[in-house]
C-alpha cells in the first residue's frame, strides 16, 4: 500500500455513515505526514489507519475473512454470510416496524420484507427507537434477543439512557445467544437473557414524536452496549467459570446446593445460562424526593422458568436479579 492510495480511500472514510466513526480531513492530514507521503506518492505505507475500516462489523473483507478462517475448528460459514453481512446495520438506523394495526389480509402493499405493515393504529403513531440485530457503530456490540421488561432514566442532563431485558432461552430452545462476559480478567461468559442500554440525546428524543422529526432514531443515538460487567452469586461472590463436576464459585441458578450444574443442557460457548429474564422494574435513586427511595439507581429482572435433570436435588431455585446501574 503506497502513499497514492491516501487520496482514493479518504474519499469513501469521509462519505457520511461510511464508518463507525468517520475520518475527518484532519486525520488524513495527520497520517500522511506521519508516513512522510509529501512528494513521495510511491513510498510505502509503514501500517494502516485506525479509520481504514468502513464496515460496521469490522469486517473490510468477508470473502477473504471467509478464507483466513476456514481452518479454524468450528468457524463454519454459511454460503450466505457475507450476503447477510450487508444486512447490518447501526443502532437506530431502521425505521419500518414490526407491530401492525390489522393483519395484511392478502393485501401484497402490506407483505413488502423489510416495510412497515398497516400502520394506522387507532391510538396514534409509533415509531422505532431501535431494532434486534442493530449494532453499535464503534465496538459491533448487538442487539440480542425479545425486548422484556425495560425502564429508562437520565444518565446526565443530556442523555436518557434506556435499558432493557433481551428475553432469550441459552441452549433450552433454539440457538443460544452468543455469550456476554463479566467479572474480568476471569472473563466468565454468560448466555442467554442480556441486559441490554441504549443511549438517546434527551432534546433530539424529546421531539422524536413531533412532524418533521427524523424518521429514525440513528441520529439520536449515543451509545449502546451490554450493562452488565459483574455478577455475584447469593454468597455475594464473583461468579467464576463453570467447572466439572462441582463449581466453587456458580451462577446459582444452574447448580444445585453441593455446586454441581443440573440444568439439563449446559451452554456450548459460555460458562453459564441466565435464563429467560422476563417483566422488569427500573427504580431510579431518590425517586421520591431528596434522600427517599433506594440508594441508586437499580434495574430489577428476574429468571422466569427453566428446565432442571429430573433427579436433581438442592435445588437452590430461581433468583431475582437486581442490576446497579
């Protein structure tokens, strides 16, 4: 790669919404002297910009990804994947819905992949905030799972951070969610439910509803992610990894009193199951006055069912997460 190519790339980083987080002119400026380019367009390039990536997945090759990959056990790719990786697409970017007025009743106008059906809802407009599968723009963190209970409240006094539970079975029905991981540098991975934050500017969000208001909520979107970076266990311990046949630090949830998992399938690519988290409550720090109500800010979920070996014993039983936020 020579200097020559600086000019032909910056025009695609510096195309609106071409990447996560667009180059500016500066930047360009910055790393072709930094190159020594001036004068010398044959020199070559001693590394890449941090910018050289415009996909949202980060993935600026998928065939060639595709390739590299093929001899790594258990990296198996659809013929389809790369296809399917056009279809990703940041946080807020859709604006078609997914609820409908009326069934379509054979009406083709309605049955558009991709389009809102009937939208004439009797009780006013809706509009999409945000939409499963939808990524952050700078870290590829997903929206995973079936929206559950949710809550929201003001992270500053320009931001209303929106949280929400991503309903999801792990290895008990279909395909588990790929894993979130907590308790670093232990790097314990949970599948799953997820807890799920989305970032929205307060005034943009304020007129979100309003004619003329932008059609999607891209615009207004300031950050997303996972909201849980630790979990504790009932003896109020950092949960480890799952080991066999006794875990010394579990997810209660899974194991029965001695330690041991007794949940009749066990995860294929994460340590433990948080399992089906379901209607949610969010209590906002001193929600009824100065010094009344709770000491933070708390997000309360709860596992709704699970599937346990019929010869288990011990069973500890189903917890209530309390999520400080």
């Amino acid at each position: 790669m020579t200097c020559a190519w600086l000019p032909k790339f910056a025009a695609l980083a510096l195309l609106p919404g071409a990447a996560a987080s667009a180059a500016t002119c500066g930047d360009v400026k910055t790393f072709y002297k930094e190159q020594s380019c001036c004068g010398q367009p044959s020199r070559e390039l001693s590394s890449s910009p941090s910018w050289a990536c415009t996909s949202l997945a980060g993935v600026c090759d998928c065939e060639r990804m595709k390739t590299t990959l093929a001899g790594v056990p258990g990296a198996l790719f659809p013929s389809e994947f790369c296809e399917h990786m056009t279809h990703i697409k940041p946080v807020g970017f859709r604006s078609a819905l997914i609820p409908e007025a009326s069934d379509a009743l054979g009406d083709a106008s309605l049955m558009v992949d991709g389009q809102s059906g009937n939208i004439d809802f009797p009780h006013g407009k809706l509009k999409v905030l945000a939409t499963v599968g939808e990524v952050n723009e700078n870290t590829g963190a997903m929206l995973t799972g079936v929206p559950d209970g949710n809550g929201a409240y003001l992270l500053d006094a320009n931001t209303v951070r929106f949280v929400y539970q991503s309903e999801s079975y792990g290895p008990l029905s279909r395909q588990e969610t790929f894993p979130f991981f907590v308790n670093e540098p232990d790097h314990v991975g949970m599948t799953g439910s997820h807890i799920h934050y989305i970032d929205f500017d307060r005034t943009m969000l304020a007129e979100f509803m309003e004619d003329g208001a932008p059609s999607s909520a891209y615009s207004m979107v300031k950050d997303s992610g996972e909201a849980i970076s630790k979990v504790y266990n009932l003896r109020r311990q950092l949960i480890g990894k799952r080991e066999d046949p006794v875990s010394a630090v579990p997810h209660d949830s899974n194991v029965n009193l001695a330690g041991e998992y007794i949940i009749v399938r066990a995860p294929s690519r994460a340590d433990w199951l948080m399992q089906s988290l379901c209607s949610a409550h969010l209590a906002v720090k001193y929600q009824w006055g100065a010094g009344v109500g709770v000491e933070d800010t708390l997000y309360i979920t709860n596992e709704e069912w699970i599937s346990y070996n019929a010869d288990a014993e011990g069973i500890i039983g189903f917890p209530v997460h309390v999520l400080n936020l």
